[in-house]
C-alpha cells in the first residue's frame, strides 16, 4: 500500500496562532510526543523569526530522534542562512522554502512581477541545496493561483532541487472537487513531477481543510500538512487526527497507510491542548471527550448488541479505554444493568425497574450520572460512611514561599485514628492534595476542576467540582467552604473516599468469584 507522509506543523503554523508562546521546554516537550506519535516531519519553527525560535528548532533538531525537523524559510538567503544554523547538526534536516504565487499575494503583497518571483524561488531552492539534500518548496495561495503560474512555479523549483512540492490553500478557500482538481492538473501537466513528493497544506476557514487534504491524496498527494487538534493560523490546519484516522478507517476508498500510531492520538492531543492552553471543542472529531461517547438510550442499547452499529471506528485504536457510554436521563434500562453489571451487582441482587426509577430522578437533577453515583443508589454505603475525615488543615503559601500543607485525618478503618502528613506542591491545593495523598496511601489523577462562587461579596462560599480518574474509571467529587483550599481539600477528599468505597466493591466482587 502507499504511504502518505504525515507532516505536522503544530510547532510552526499551530504555534504562530497561539496567544502566548511557548517556551523551549515546552516545545521540546510537544516535539518528543509528536515522534512518539511516529509524525513523518516535524516542522519545529521558522528559525529567522526570533532568536527564541532559533533556538528551539535547534533544541528539537539535537534532541528529537526518528521525524525528519524542517525550518521554514521565506525564499530569501537570511531565512535560509537561519534554517541551515538551526539544522546544521540535525540528522535529517529539511528546510521549506516558500513564496505566494497567487495573482492577489504576488500583486499586492509581494509586489513583484511572476517572473521575478519564480526566479527567486528557483534561487531559494538553489541556495537551500547547499545546505541540506532535503528542500521542500511551497506555493503559498496555490488555492488562489493560476494554474498555468502554478504548474510553471512547480515544473521550475522541482529542477532547482526541491524533492516535495506544497500545495497549501493556504486561506482555506477551494471545496473539495476543485482542491483535488488542482492537484490532478499538476500532476498532468507538470513533466518532471516524478521527481517530488506532492504535498498538502490546507487551513481551514470554510471547515473543508481535512476533506480537501483528503481529496488530494486521492488525486497523487502523498504528504499532508497538519496540526494536532487543528491548531493554527484564523480557523487553523487540518487536523491530523481527523485525516490518518479517516485514512485509517477508509482503506477501501483510499488505499494507502501512513506510520503513525494512532493509539497515541488522544494522549498526544491531551498534552498539546494543555501545553498550548487551547481546549477542544467537546464533539470535535475523534479527539473530543464526546467523540466516542454514546448518549442516547436506541444508540447506547445498539452499541451494546454490537459496537459495529454505531462505531465506525473503537475508541481504544485512539488511545480511549472503551467505556464509553455517558448516563444520562436518555439512558435505558439495558445500558444501567450493563453498568452495574461491571461494577458488580448481580441482576437478581436488585429490582432493575425500582432502580430505573430512582436513576432517571437523579440523572434529570444531574445531567450525568457516574459510577459513583451508581454505587450510592445501590445504598451500599451512604454519604456518612466515608472511610477518611478531614480533622484538621493549615496551608502556608506566599511569593518566595513553598506552598506547604498539614492534614489530619481519621481512618474509620483505623479504629478512628487520626493521622498527620504534611507535603509541599505546586500551590496550596496541589500541597493539600499531596498530603492527602500520603495519608491514605494512593492518588487520583485530577482530570477536571472547576471553582464557582455560591454566594456573593468577599466572604462568598467557593465550591469545587472535579473529576479524577483511577484504575480507569471516573469520579467526581465536589466540597465548599469559604476558603477555597479547604474546599478543594474538601472535594479531593470526597474522590478518595469514593474510590475506597469503590475498591471495597471490587474485593466484594472478588470474593463473589
Ligand atoms: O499556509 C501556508 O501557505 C503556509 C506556508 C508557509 C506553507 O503556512
Ligand atoms: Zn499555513
């Protein structure tokens, strides 16, 4: 099968839209989970931007093993003199050049005439060539060019030297037909076209940047420019996700492969998304957290009978566990004794529609129901049979300071001792989470957390809600107080105690077997 080299400029075009940049660390960080992913390219930067950038390229060149690292220049020597500094101890080096060539950009951005401009990307090519074998030329606003201009640009830079040839549309213009339609025309019409790798860059302004992507690899493409999450420049790129996984999923229509190891995606998107501080939206596409998650109570009781009903695709080849059902007031009865099922409870052990009953009151009060809650209605344990109280806590934190907390804490299964921690952390509540921690001999990762006022004025009551994840599963916790780090404390602890809770029921179960 063909391959279709992925090239992810999330370090490059996605960073450019961020408001804030990130640091070299940071970078690095993105860089070593892009290879992970198994990404063809990597382009790290556009070194001549900023000292910082330069550095940073550089940092991923030295560092990052596997991916080729390319460096964007314009198709003057200054970018290219930076390209080749960042690069020059780089295993597999590329640099990118590239000019507009669209009637618009050439007239009333560049300023020049075409022929000038195809003598200068011949020239950038050529001076690119000294450096490093790997040369990637771009058509900025092919979408928008000529395509005589288009394929005389191509048919020139391909005999300077350059190996891939972009295509990007690059302010997300051109529909799926007409995408792919340039894309046929240079390969018909460019002779020496065999001798590059034909590659795309679509941003996405009309929502069309992965389905024109796509129509181009179905025309010749065989590289396509992307982002995680879609990140970039106004709308953004198309989304890497979106493309392999529709690849992936759609070998039938398009017959080729790509080396990414899509059980990396979700995890990569999770980390990028939080270095980037950039959420995703909840139902985007296969990197959503409502991507996989079944709702309604026809679609719920249809994945249960076979998950080829309703999923195209399984959660797990993204890297998701395969749990995927969100209870709501939608939910049926088949999905609630599934659920409890797996939690342990045996169908003869409880009247399923006097349960129904009392699951479709809360849910309606709640939107979703969790496990936990699930757990509760069972009446196995109730709100005052927590395991772990909270007795006593005292936080310092200040500038120049370690944030520090004390904890004191009665284990009921302790005949009520009370037992003291103390740690630091990255905050008062972190430090407080910590110290809980160490009382009660395991963690919870924190996935959610959210502060509200419940009162106004000064002295208002703060509530937290999180949501924490162990051995898999999901809980929620929520505490209130009128200091906020006691109710985070608060809430942190009410996780804990359900997750005790919990691991009683799995030794129940246990025992059952
Ligand atoms: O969108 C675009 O045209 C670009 C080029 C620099 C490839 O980002
Ligand atoms: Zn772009």
């Amino acid at each position: 099968m063909d391959k279709v080299l992925i090239f992810d400029t999330t370090l490059r075009d996605g960073e450019q839209a961020l408001s804030s940049s990130l640091s070299v660390k940071e970078k690095l960080v993105i860089a070593h989970t892009l290879a992970k992913l198994k990404i063809d390219i990597i382009e790290a930067g556009f070194p001549v931007s900023s000292p910082g950038d330069l550095e940073s390229v550089r940092q991923i060149a030295n560092n990052v093993e596997g991916p080729i690292i390319a460096g964007l220049a314009r198709a003057v020597k200054a970018d290219i003199d930076a390209c080749a500094e960042a690069l020059k101890d780089c295993p597999r080096p590329r640099i990118h050049t590239f000019i507009a060539t669209s009637n618009v950009h050439v007239e009333s951005k560049l300023r020049k005439g075409y022929d000038e401009v195809v003598n200068m990307a011949v020239d950038a090519v050529k001076y690119a060539r000294n450096f490093v074998d790997d040369v990637e030329f771009s058509c900025e606003d092919a979408g928008r060019t000529d395509r005589d201009m288009l394929c005389r640009v191509v048919e020139e830079a391909i005999k300077a030297g350059a190996k891939t040839i972009n295509i990007p549309d690059t302010v997300g213009y051109t529909v799926g037909y007409e995408f792919g339609d340039i894309i046929k025309d240079v390969f018909n019409r460019v002779p020496n076209i065999d001798q590059a790798t034909i590659s795309v860059h679509c941003h996405n302004d009309l929502g069309q940047a992965s389905a024109n992507s796509l129509m181009a690899v179905l025309n010749g493409a065989r590289q396509i420019e992307c982002t995680v999450n879609g990140l970039g420049e106004r709308a953004g790129n198309c989304a890497m996700e979106e493309v392999v996984m529709a690849m992936n999923t759609r070998k039938d229509i398009f017959g080729v492969e790509t080396n990414i190891i899509t059980e990396e995606i979700v995890p990569a998107s999770r980390l990028i998304s939080k270095i980037c501080n950039t959420p995703v939206q909840p139902n985007k596409a296969i990197v959503g957290a409502t991507a996989f998650a079944h709702s309604s109570g026809i679609h719920q009781d249809g994945v249960l009978k076979s998950r080829n009903n309703y999923e195209i695709m399984t959660p797990e080849s993204v890297g998701l566990s395969a749990n995927q059902f969100h209870l709501t007031s939608r939910s049926g009865r088949h999905i609630i004794k599934h659920r409890l099922s797996l939690l342990g409870y045996e169908e003869n052990s409880y009247d399923l529609d006097a349960f129904y009953v009392k699951f479709l009151a809360l849910a309606d009060k709640k939107g979703t129901v969790y496990d936990d809650d699930l757990e509760a209605m069972m009446e196995i344990d109730g709100e005052d049979s927590d395991r772990f109280k909270m007795t006593f806590l005292n936080t310092t934190s200040g500038t120049g300071s370690v944030p520090t907390a004390t904890i004191k804490i009665i284990d009921a299964n302790e005949e009520e001792k009370e037992i003291q921690e103390a740690a630091t952390g990255d905050g008062p509540v972190d430090a407080a989470c910590k110290a809980i921690d160490r009382v009660v001999g395991y963690s919870v990762k924190m996935v959610d957390y959210n502060l509200t006022g419940m009162t106004g004025g000064r002295n208002a009551l703060g509530e937290v809600k999180i949501i924490a994840e162990h051995k898999e599963r999901r809980y929620h916790g929520s505490g209130s107080s009128t200091d906020i780090v006691e109710a985070s404390a608060l809430a942190y602890l009410n996780v804990i105690n359900k997750v005790a809770r919990m691991e009683g029921i799995e030794k129940i179960k246990e025992n059952r077997a």
